[in-house]
C-alpha cells in the first residue's frame, strides 16, 4: 500500500522541532521564581521552595535533553515523510510543549501520586511516539535513509523505547510510594548503557 506523501521537508520539520523545544526548555526554567517584598525569614523559606522547583526542572530538562537527542538521531535516518510520520511527530511535540505543566505538579505535589504519575506518563507518552516512528523505519521504503545501518535504527529503537518503559513502569511504582517512583527513574542510566556492552538485534 503506498503512503500519502508530504510537501513538508525534513529539514523543514526538525527546525520546527528545535523551536518547540527550546520555547519548551524556555518555559520550564520561568517557573523558578521567588516572591518580591519577602522578609529575611519568609526569604530562607522561599528559597527553599525554588530549590525544590529547580530540581523539578533540572530533570525535566536532562529528560527533554534525552529526548531532543533521540529525536536528531531518529531524523537522521529519515528521508522523506509522510502524512503517518507528521502526524506522529506533532503528536510527540505537542507532549515537549506540555511539559512545564507536569514538571510544575512535580515541584509543587511531588510527594503525591497523582503528580508523580501524570509527569512519568507525559515523559512515557513522548517516548512512545517516538518509538513509533523508529519502528516506522524497519522497513525498506521511501521514508528510510538508504545507506542507513539496521543495527543504527535497532540503536535508537531501543532508546526510546526503554525510556518509555522506565517512565511507564514507574507509574504503578507510584501508587506505592511516589518517592521510590522517582528513584526508579535511575533505572534509566544503566538501562541505556546496554548497547554498550550488548549487540542488539537490527529489528529488521
């Protein structure tokens, strides 16, 4: 069955991606504010609070950073588009741009499971999709960059992928302790090192 093609360009599309994300990583680092007119003491408390906001974004931004570094690797497999793929790809960055809503129930609810769930399912989601359009690739066709390695599109399959398995497996985690949700997180650095000392199946 042939695919509906686009008059978008690939180039054209990871430009707009970049703006997204950087509006995006724009939007997380404006929530770490401290009220004006603050006594001493009410200062040493509000400053407490933004700590609490900057690790909130902190992560948020090593995620999206994560995030915006697949999506590179995954667009430069890519040769064509079609209407399947934008459609995807909107999709995906339609969670990037929601993210400072997650990330600030994080700094503010942390300690509760419904914040702690809603930011592991936003971060679960954007991995999902972007799993999607790797898998999209394991295909010959017009949408594959020809000279592109089976085992480099297995590669960035599995990195997504496991980001979305971490952040989807913590979720249920989370209905026992949001605390051990967030160190299950963790789990996420040395799952991404496997490749390293593994080959992985090409997925083809």
């Amino acid at each position: 069955m042939a695919r509906e093609s686009t008059a978008i360009g690939v180039d054209r599309l990871l430009a707009f991606a970049d703006a997204v994300t950087a509006i995006a990583i724009t939007l997380l680092a404006l929530e770490i504010t401290v009220p004006e007119g603050l006594s001493e003491a009410q200062l040493g408390h509000a400053l407490g609070h933004a700590l609490v906001k900057l690790s909130a974004y902190l992560l948020s931004f090593a995620v999206v950073g994560l995030l915006w570094l697949a999506h590179h690797k995954l667009f430069g497999l890519i040769a064509t588009l079609d209407t399947t793929m934008v459609r995807l790809e909107l999709a995906f960055l339609a969670v990037v741009a929601a993210l400072p809503f997650p990330t600030r129930l994080l700094s503010e609810y942390g300690q509760t499971t419904e914040a702690t769930a809603v930011y592991a399912g936003s971060i679960a989601l954007a991995g999902a999709l972007m799993t999607v359009m790797a898998l999209r690739l394991r295909a010959d066709g017009p949408l594959r960059v020809p000279e592109a390695p089976h085992g480099q599109i297995g590669r960035v399959v599995f990195a997504n992928a496991s980001l979305t398995a971490v952040f989807a497996t913590s979720i249920p985690v989370a209905l026992a302790s949001p605390l051990a949700a967030k160190y299950w997180w963790l789990l996420l650095l040395p799952v991404r090192l496997i490749p390293r000392f593994r080959k992985l199946p090409a997925l083809m």
